[in-house]
C-alpha cells in the first residue's frame, strides 16, 4: 500500500498532450497539464497548468490556475489565478486571488454576497 492510499488522499493527473472527450469527475485533487473537452467536477482541490485546457464548466472546492478555462467556474474556497491563466466565463468563488497577467473575461460572483462584479 503506497503512502498515497494510507492517507486516503486520491491525486489524479492528466498530463500533457492528453487529451480528454467528455465529463471529468475526481473524488479528490486533479492536475490537468492536458485538454479536457467536458465539464469537470473536483471534490477537493483542481490544478490547472500552464499547457492545461478545460472547455466545459468547473465545479471544486479550490483551485489554482496556469491554463485556460472556457466555461462557467464554481469554487466553493479560493480560485488562484496566476499570471498565465485565462478564464472565459463566469465564476462563482469564496475567494478570488489574481495575479498580474492573468486574463478573466466574465463576470464574478463573491459568495456570501449579493453583489456582482463585472
């Protein structure tokens, strides 16, 4: 049994120049380095890098971004953006951390708020 099953933590990986067709679902954390074509549903954390690419809608408890999202993104915790992310859609988070460089076209929903921003 490695140390990864004692712990109980799942860690998926989807590395690149692989390419996916169809609807993501993890129980745990997930790496794209690829492209998923599908929407993708994480139940812990989601990493997207630099190479990855998701066109579909994102639901997770947290996420850090490098690659490029076309799609709706729901993060129940913070979504990180880093300077070579770019979102195209909406998203809904409890905390939005946006480096310089990063790209977001759509609107933003903070929740645990009534207001939006644009």
């Amino acid at each position: 049994m490695t140390d990864q099953e004692r712990s109980g933590i799942l860690i998926n990986i989807i590395g690149h120049g692989t390419k996916v067709e169809g609807a993501v679902t993890s129980p745990g954390d997930l790496r794209v380095d690829g492209q998923i074509h599908g929407a993708v549903t994480v139940a812990s954390r989601l990493a997207l890098g630099s190479t990855g690419l998701i066109e579909g809608d994102v639901i997770c408890d947290s996420a850090d971004f490098s690659g490029i999202v076309k799609g709706n993104v729901t993060c129940r915790g913070g979504l990180h953006l880093k300077k070579t992310a770019r979102i195209e859609g909406d998203i809904t988070v409890g905390k939005l951390i946006v480096e310089s460089g990063a790209e977001f076209l759509g609107s933003c929903t903070m929740l645990g708020s009534s207001n939006k921003l644009s």
